[in-house]
C-alpha cells in the first residue's frame, strides 16, 4: 500500500509518495518538469517524508470545495461523486 498525497498552496505544490528507493515515480512527468531537469533536484525532505515540490503554474488554488449532501444519519454528509464511483464500477 503505498499512500500519495499532493498540498497545493499558491506559491508551491508539493507530491509526497512519489519517491521511492528507487526513484521518483510521477504520471506526467513531463507535464511538471521542464526539458533537461532533472526530478531528484526537486526533492525535499521534511517531518512528513520525502516530497517533490515545484512552483505552482496557477499562482492560486485552482479547486473549488462542493458541499457535501447532508444526511441524516451523517455527520460528513456524502460526497456527490459517490454517484460517479457507483458508475465507474458498473462500467469496469
């Protein structure tokens, strides 16, 4: 079980999980690094383990938080995209 996680403030972002002893390992690499860099200069070690930051391209924070749907059984309420997970698992 390996667990990824990725913090985005609008200054950095920031991929915990994706470096491994053998490496980072990142989908779409090629869409966080520039031509000719090389991903271990982007790695940082912190109370939270290793992480590869970059600058955020966006500046900002570029999601927006959906209200989950209040229940009443449910003190979180449940999030609209449970109705996608039931469809994907239909689908596969």
């Amino acid at each position: 079980v390996q667990t990824i996680a990725e913090i985005w403030d609008d200054k950095e972002v920031r991929y915990y999980g994706y470096v491994t002893s053998m490496g980072t390992l990142l989908p779409s690499a090629d869409k966080l690094f520039k031509e000719g860099d090389n991903p271990t200069d982007f790695v940082q070690q912190d109370e939270h383990g290793a992480a590869i930051v970059i600058p955020n391209p966006y500046k900002e924070l570029p999601f927006v938080h959906i209200k989950n749907i209040e229940m009443s059984n449910d003190s979180h309420g449940r999030s609209d995209l449970h109705d996608l997970w039931v469809l994907n698992k239909e689908l596969n």
